[in-house]
C-alpha cells in the first residue's frame, strides 16, 4: 500500500507525465522483500490507473559496498538521462539528495521512506518532496501485543496487521519530531 501511495505522489507531483528514476539502494544485492513490495506498488498504481504509457520508468539498482557508490553509478545514468521524479523505496533517499544537491542538474521530484536525521534534513531543505512514515514503533508494539495475546491469553493473531502510513512534507515534518529515529 505504501508504494501505491508513492505512485499516487509521484504522479500528482509530476502533473499527468515525466520520466521516473526508481533506485533501489542496498549494501547488498538483490534487496529485500518489503522493498520489491513498495516498487510493485507503485507500479501497481500506475497500471491500474492507466498512467503507465505517460510515464518512461528507469530502474537503477546500486549495492553500497562498491568503491564510489552511489555517486558512480548516479553519474553515468545522469550524464545519460533527464529525469523528473525519483522513487526510492527504501530509507536511503537522503543519498539521491546529497547526490542531486550539488549537481547542475533540475531537481526533481524525490519520494522516500523513513524519519531518519538524513532524510529530514533533505526533507527540510525541499531536495526531498515526501517522505512517507509508516510508524516502526506502532508496527512492533502491534507485533509485541499480538504475540502477548497469542502466548497467554490464547487468542488469534490476524493474519493481515495495517499500520499507519504517514505522507511527510517539509510543511508538516514538525508534527513528526517525536517519532524520529535517532
């Protein structure tokens, strides 16, 4: 659901078309699980709305652990590519914006995950345009209660457990402090 949201952000930032850059960032490839679930999210969006033949899609996977990276790989597809938007599925989207910001390059629309110090400094100076929270600390008391419930009070756990999903913007990140990641 997350990466639908993305979807749905990206193309209401971009107005309707654009060329989207999405970047998987990981110390090792492939990447996990719940990143793929985000990217086919947000494709998912894209399709189900009929967006997907007003959009070009480019897909960059970077493994962090490589001498230079990502600032190799972001040069060579940048000296190559215009791009109006970026998707990052993952928590490392303040790595495209230290990359973006000092390039002559323009700006474009940027969504990522995580209330990490990195993004929400990217957040804050507009290199980033949405960061999207899902609330960890939600996620393991829902996780911590349900197996309590389960171990001694005997009851089911669903099989289905939604968090909240948090659209953050530098016009909100205030309302967000407390349950930044330090």
């Amino acid at each position: 659901k997350s990466g639908y949201l993305a979807g749905k952000l990206m193309t209401l930032g971009l107005k309707g078309s654009g060329k989207i850059l999405i970047v998987k960032l990981a110390n090792h490839l492939p990447v996990s699980q719940h990143v793929e679930k985000r990217e086919n999210g947000f494709c998912n969006f894209l399709a189900e709305n009929n967006l997907i033949n007003n959009y070009e899609i480019f897909y960059l996977e970077i493994e962090l652990l490589k001498k230079g990276e990502p600032q190799k790989s972001l040069r060579k597809f940048f000296s190559q590519h215009k791009v109006d938007g970026i998707f990052v599925p993952n928590s490392r989207a303040f790595r495209i914006a230290q990359f973006i910001k000092n390039q002559d390059i323009q700006k474009p629309l940027i969504v990522g995950y995580d209330l990490i110090p990195k993004n929400i400094e990217y957040l804050e100076s507009g290199i980033i345009s949405f960061l999207i929270g899902q609330r960890p600390e939600e996620q393991a008391y829902k996780a911590i209660k349900a197996l309590f419930n389960y171990t001694f009070l005997g009851k089911e756990v669903k099989k289905l457990n939604y968090s909240s999903i948090d659209i953050i913007t530098k016009e909100n990140i205030e309302f967000y402090k407390e349950f930044i990641n330090e």
